[in-house]
C-alpha cells in the first residue's frame, strides 16, 4: 500500500470518528452540512430546546393562491426584516392542528373544520388534522414539547369562558394567534404552535341564534383563524378581520389578499 492511500485512509477515519463522535453528542446531520453555522435554540420551560430542522422537500404542499382582489390588510408580524415580507408558515409543511373538546358545544366541531378549510383554500396552507387532545389552549404554552416527540407543537383549539380567561371577556368570542420562531438555522423566522380558545359560552348564544346562527359561528372561527395565520385587525368595517363582527359572514377583499400573501412565503430549507 502506498503511502498515499494510508493517509486517505488515516484522514477517512478520522472524519468518521468526528461524525460518529458528534452524533453521540447530540449532532445531526443537518448540523453537519450546516457546518459553520450555529443550530438556533429555543427558550422553553424545561430549558432550552434546539430548533427542530424542516423535514422533506423544500417543494409547496399546495398551490400557491394568486392574489386577485385589493383591500385592508395587515400583519401581526409585518416585516422579516430587509423587505422578506411578513413572518408566515411554512408553506412546504403542513400546519397541523388538533382539538380539545372539553366544554365545546354542542354542534361547534363541524364549524371549526368549516373554518379551517376555508383559510386552507384562502392561503393555500395545508392544514392537517390530528385529533383531539386534553392539552390546554393557552398562550404560554411551550412552542417545542416533548409531548409531541420534541418537535413544534401543532395549533390548539380549545374553548373557555372569561372566568377561566379574563381575555374573554365582554364581546370577546375569540383569540387566535402563533409565535413568530427561528428556523433551524439563520435569522429567518417563521409562524409556529398556533392557538385558538373560543368562549363556549358566547359561541353556544351564537349557536341558538335562529337567524343564521352556525353561520356566523364559523365566521368568528375564521377570524381567530386568520390571526393564527398572520393576519392582524383592521380599522375597515368591510373586511372579516374588523375587530369586531358586524353579522359578517365572508371574506372581504383585503382579508382575500392577506390571507394569499401570508400562505406566499418561502420554505424552510432543510
């Protein structure tokens, strides 16, 4: 053997004694072709939690839906910074949610997935439903949990009333919202572990209201929704995301042309 090929040899084995020596220590291979770049971290409860990496193809789960009509929008999170346009979801993976039943009235599940296909069909995010759950709607719950295998934690929707949440309280049917996080890697972020409580109390008034009261329902579903998605309120009367619903029960245009661009973001590289 030539002395070139022992040192070939040497240097491979020490390059698979490093990687090996890495996996043992926590290290994934996306760190290792990340080479360079520090893996993000998350503040959690029990101390902090790497960033989980983009799993699959960095390719749309559905079709990217073109803006067709104009007018009033905003963004909870505006800007990503150096014009990338509003914080959004990962339009390559799914945004997967699930339900806590306790104390949902009675006819409420049907609407809930209603509203949820509509903003699926609005912003051409994929929303995939994993059943119920007993973990609370809350949002100062954990973003990473080990609940579920230490990855992000999916959206929750859950119901309570203002004695169980002061947030609730008055007019107050719904809040909705996501946490804006870091990819594994880079200072993009992106929308994670939605939440949506809904007051069972009022959605159940709503409920028996006999002059379209499923319909309206589901539209202050939508609403919760929309934030959940990005979209904050605005001041035009017109548009489902007022902060407050006037018997609305569509999409105005602006709400049409934020929804499009919050399912128009870019996909987190793996």
């Amino acid at each position: 053997m030539s002395s070139g090929s022992r040192i070939l040899i040497a240097v491979a084995t020490c390059v698979a004694v490093l990687v090996a020596g890495a996996w043992w220590r926590g290290v994934e291979w996306s760190d290792v072709t990340h080479w360079g770049t520090p893996r993000n971290v998350l503040e959690t409860s029990t101390g902090d939690a790497r960033i989980p990496v983009a799993d699959g193809p960095a390719e749309r789960l559905l079709p990217e839906v073109a803006v067709a009509t104009s007018g009033s929008y905003d963004f909870l999170f505006p800007s990503q910074g150096a014009g990338g346009g509003p914080v959004r979801f990962d339009p390559c993976r799914p945004v997967e949610w699930t339900l806590n039943p306790t104390l949902m009235p009675d006819g409420a599940e049907p609407l809930v997935h209603d509203a949820i296909a509509r903003v699926q069909e609005a912003t051409g995010l994929r929303f995939d439903y994993l059943g119920t759950t007993t973990e609370p709607a809350s949002f100062s719950r954990d973003v990473i949990q080990a609940r579920y295998d230490g990855g992000y934690a999916p959206l929750v929707i859950g119901f309570q009333n203002e004695t169980q949440n002061p947030s609730l309280a008055g007019s107050v049917t719904g809040l909705g919202g996501s946490s804006a996080v870091p990819g594994a890697y880079g200072a993009d972020r992106y929308l994670r572990a939605g939440v949506l409580i809904l007051d069972f109390e009022d959605l159940a008034a709503i409920l028996e209201d006999p002059d379209g009261g499923a319909a309206l329902a589901e539209a202050v579903i939508a609403h919760e929704l929309g934030h959940v998605v990005g979209l904050a309120h605005v001041l035009d009367t017109h548009e489902l995301m007022h902060e407050s619903n006037l018997r609305l029960l569509d999409w105005g245009p602006g709400d049409l042309q934020g929804l499009a661009i919050a399912g128009a973001g870019g996909c987190e590289p793996g």
